[in-house]
C-alpha cells in the first residue's frame, strides 16, 4: 500500500506483467507482477495506515546488484525471506524480456 506524494498515478496496470510463482517455506503461493513506476520513487511512501511495514527500500536493478544482494540474503541489516528472494530471482529471469 503506497502513498503518493503527487497526484498523479504511480502506474499503469496495462504496464503489469505476470513473472510467475513460487511457493513459500510455510507452504503458501505468492505471485510475481512486475509494473514499472512512473512517478521517480522519492515520490513514493508508505500509506500511514499500514500497519505491516515500517520502511521501504528502494533497491537498484541491474543484475550484479540484485545477484550481491541475493548472494548476501539482504541489505542494511534486513534480511530476505522466502518470496523476496523469489521476487528477485523472477525479475532477473524475465528482465531481458521486460525491458524491451
């Protein structure tokens, strides 16, 4: 749950591309989406009312970065749980695909 900053809208659902699925240690299926932004990512933040997360961290996607950062199990002291690491690993599959 984001919120913007501007009024403008951070995406375009006709950008959404489906990278796939993986199953989780608990068991359970998360599904991968890729939607490009389009608003710069300073002018996103947590929505005030979520109460789930505390922080978000904007990562960045060229390969050797996301590979350091799989390799390492996360960034900053956080670490990577189950469907992040297979978030990443969906978008450095697809990637070549994606930004055509």
């Amino acid at each position: 749950a984001y919120d913007l900053l501007c009024p403008e809208s951070a995406f375009d659902i006709q950008d959404a591309r489906f990278l796939g699925l993986s199953r989780g240690s608990n068991t359970d299926l998360t599904t991968y989406i890729y939607i490009p932004l389009r608003v710069p990512h300073t002018k996103l933040r947590l929505n005030p009312e979520n109460k789930e997360h505390s922080d978000l961290w904007f990562l960045p996607t060229d390969t050797d970065s996301l590979s350091k950062f799989l390799k390492e199990g996360g960034v900053k002291g956080g670490l990577a749980a189950d469907h992040c690491i297979g978030g990443i690993e969906q978008y450095l599959l697809n990637k070549k695909k994606l930004l055509r």
